[in-house]
C-alpha cells in the first residue's frame, strides 16, 4: 500500500483533521501530491504534500486556497517524544527537496522547538465564535460598526454559484493589487462545486438593490474553524463596507455552525491585517517549515527578493 493509500483510508478514518488535510482536499487543490508516513509504536503521523518542479528544482509548498499544510497524528493526544521522533524524519525525508516552506495549522501541536525543522513564525487573526454575538460586536472598533451600518443600508449577502462572477472580482482585485496570478475560472468553478459536494463551504456576494456585485468571499469549514480562502471587491467602484459586511456575515456563519474559531488567513499584508484587527481579532502563531535544501535555489530566491524590494 502506498503512502497515499494509507492516507486516503486515514481520512475516512478521522474526520476531524482539518480540511484541509483531508485527500479530496488536497485531490482539488494538487496537480500532483505524495504524503510524508511515519509509524511509530503507538501512533502513525503523516503529512500531505504538493510537488512543483520548476527546471532541476522541487519546491514543497502550501497548494493553492491551502493556508496550512500540517503534520496529522492518527490519535488526538499526541505522544511528545513520538512526534518529535516524527519530526525528526521529516526534516531527513525533506532535505532531497530543493525549498521546502509549509505552514503548520495553529490548532496542531508546535514544530518550534525542535531543532532538526527550521522554522519562521508569522501570526494569523482569529475570532472566537464561542462568544455572544453583542460581545463579538463589542469587540469590533468603532470604524468597522459604522462601516458595517452602512452596508446593511446598501447591499444584501447571498449565497453565489456563479464562478465567472467571482473571477471577475479576483481580476479587479489582482490589478488594484498589482498580482499576477489569480486563480483560473476552472479552478474557481472547482472549488465551490467541492465544497458544495462535500458540504465544507460556500461562497458568498454582496450585492446592491440594482443588481451589482460589490464583493465576494470564498468560505470553507470544518469542526475546528472556519476560513476566508478567496475574497476579492469590485475597484474602484466597490460600495464602502462591502467586504467587511461579508466577512461579518462568515463570522456569524461559524458562530451558527456552532464552530469554534473563524481564521481569517492572509493576515501578512500590513494594511489587510490593520483591517481584520478591526473585528476585535485574537493573534494566533503560526509556525512555518522553512528548508533551503540547494544553495543554488537559495541564491536564487534571494536575488529574487532583493529585486523585489
């Protein structure tokens, strides 16, 4: 049996890993994907991965819509000294791929005090959804309520199958942004039908009496948290508070669900994280494997980084 196979019988086996480890997840979002497999006496640990090549390069990293690509142990009390035996060959079975950078899920146990992984740490913000909704109002600034107001007067949320819509809006984004890949339409298309299929999301716009679609938002679920994956607006011509109307809307969604945390992800660009923090957030650690196995990739993605900057 392949370490796939053994995977894909482990996901119907605990379906309360997160989403975004479970193989149909990872099916949709990988062109091509192999899982990491170590057993030890009492447990067996995995980690699935995306394969990239580019040229005599292979890069392990977070697929595309996948905030967290985490190590997943098949007990839910996980045995320190085992997982770090784990952790361990990880970092031996990795060290023949060229850059490794995956992100491991702040609700899993942390790979950062082991000193065979190195590891970089960034924040995401979260909002707990076990408080009450005045209390989740309550800890939103001031800017965010009036905000909020004044898209309750000026747009309806719905529920959105339409993939082309939401395309658009990621295109209108990307160019204010100045990105240069944006999701395919196929892809999109792939994503809310999956979600559909398997009932872990859903897709939500913001629309205005006449009909026009202000913003969009991709949110996906399972029994521990909630996430934004895809959000995008209509610019310049989005309303004033449309996407924080549907990022509240994806709040109060979790909160129905009876779902702990809603995660907010993308939370490393400085003026997006200023922005979430207006809901009240909690900052979450998220630690990240970050391996640069060949010295000629390494050079390469610094000269990379110093053009950029």
């Amino acid at each position: 049996m392949t370490n796939i196979e053994k995977y894909r019988k482990a996901c119907l086996q605990h379906i309360h890993w997160p989403i975004f480890a479970q193989a149909f997840w990872m099916d949709l979002v990988c062109d091509k994907w192999d899982v990491f497999y170590y057993k030890t006496a009492n447990a067996e640990f995995y980690l699935p991965y995306s394969i990239e090549k580019k040229g005599v390069f292979t890069f392990i990293r977070n697929p595309h819509a996948t905030p967290y690509t985490s190590i997943y142990c098949s007990q839910l009390k996980v045995n320190e000294a085992e997982y770090q035996q784990a952790i361990e060959s990880l970092q031996k079975y990795f060290s023949v791929f060229s850059f490794v950078q995956l992100d491991q899920h702040f609700l899993l146990p942390s790979i950062a005090n082991n000193a065979a992984i190195p590891t970089t740490t960034y924040h995401t913000n979260i909002v707990d959804t076990s408080i009450s909704v005045d209390q989740l109002k309550t800890n939103c600034k001031s800017s965010l309520l009036r905000h909020l107001k004044f898209a309750d007067k000026q747009v309806s949320i719905e529920p959105c199958s339409n993939a082309t819509i939401m395309h658009q809006l990621l295109q209108s984004t990307a160019k204010h942004r100045k990105i240069k890949n944006v999701y395919s339409l196929p892809f999109i298309k792939q994503l809310i039908q999956t979600c559909s299929e398997h009932h872990c999301g859903i897709a939500w716009i913001a629309k205005d009496a006449e009909g026009n679609v202000h913003a969009c938002l991709l949110q996906v679920w399972d029994n521990q948290a909630s996430y934004s994956i895809l959000a995008a607006s209509l610019y310049p011509e989005s309303l004033r508070g449309a996407m924080a109307a549907l990022l509240w809307h994806a709040i109060l969604t979790t909160k129905e669900k009876n779902i702990p945390y809603f995660d907010f992800e993308g939370s490393r660009v400085k003026g997006i994280d200023t922005f979430f923090k207006t809901f009240g957030t909690l900052q979450k650690d998220v630690y990240q494997i970050n391996m640069q196995n060949s010295k000629l990739a390494k050079w390469l993605l610094e000269i990379k980084k110093q053009m950029t900057t």
